[in-house]
C-alpha cells in the first residue's frame, strides 16, 4: 500500500479524490494541514506528498521543502507551464517524495505523478 498526503493550498479534496481513483486499492490517501504532511512523509506515517497552489511551488511545497529539504522536492507545473512527463518521471526515479502543481494542472501531474510511482512500487 502506498500512503499519499495531501497539503497545498487548494483542491485537496479533489486531489485526493484522483489519487484514489487512480490508484485503487493499491493507495491510501490522506489529506492534512501542509505541517501535518510534510511531518507525515518525515516521520515515515506516510509515503508520498502532493499538493496544489496557485504557483506550484509556494503554498504547494513550502512546508515540504523546509521540512523535507529541496532536493525530495519538484515543482512540476506552474502558470503557464503545464507538467512535462519526461520531468516527472526523472524526479520520480531521483527519490522525489513530494510534489507541487498549479491546481488546474493537478489532472496532468497527477495522472503522471501516480503512474510512476505505483510503477516504482
């Protein structure tokens, strides 16, 4: 089972709601405050950390980035560009473990984003 938390700032609902569509049984999928998942991935509860804002990397990864260093972080979206799949699945096979989109990206990147990692897994 891969355990999903969702932070950013917006559509988290939706998001989650993706995720388990995706994923099926293979994924469990929790949404939490951005502390609350970025402590979640750093602690182990969790696996995976997506999020959305309106910039894709602010309010979507700024608690991961701090909590969990930049380098298990990607932005893959931001306004005006949309996510490039070659990007993700580079960032998925570099360990990245929590990833940020604009939210009306969050149906591209997500569609990548899970593939490859239930790929991986």
């Amino acid at each position: 089972m891969i355990r999903f938390v969702v932070g950013g700032a917006i559509r988290k609902d939706d998001i989650s709601k993706i995720i388990k569509e995706m994923g099926g049984d293979a994924v469990e999928v929790s949404v939490m405050s951005d502390m609350q998942a970025a402590l979640a991935i750093q602690t182990k509860k969790a696996d995976f950390y997506v999020g959305a804002c309106h910039t894709g990397g602010g309010g979507a990864l700024s608690m991961a980035i701090a909590l969990l260093t930049v380098n298990k972080c990607a932005t893959v979206s931001m306004p005006g560009r949309p996510p490039k799949e070659a990007d993700i699945v580079k960032a998925v096979e570099e360990g990245k473990v929590a990833f940020g989109f604009t939210g009306d990206h969050a149906e591209a990147a997500l569609a990548v984003i899970v593939r490859e990692i239930l790929k991986k897994k």
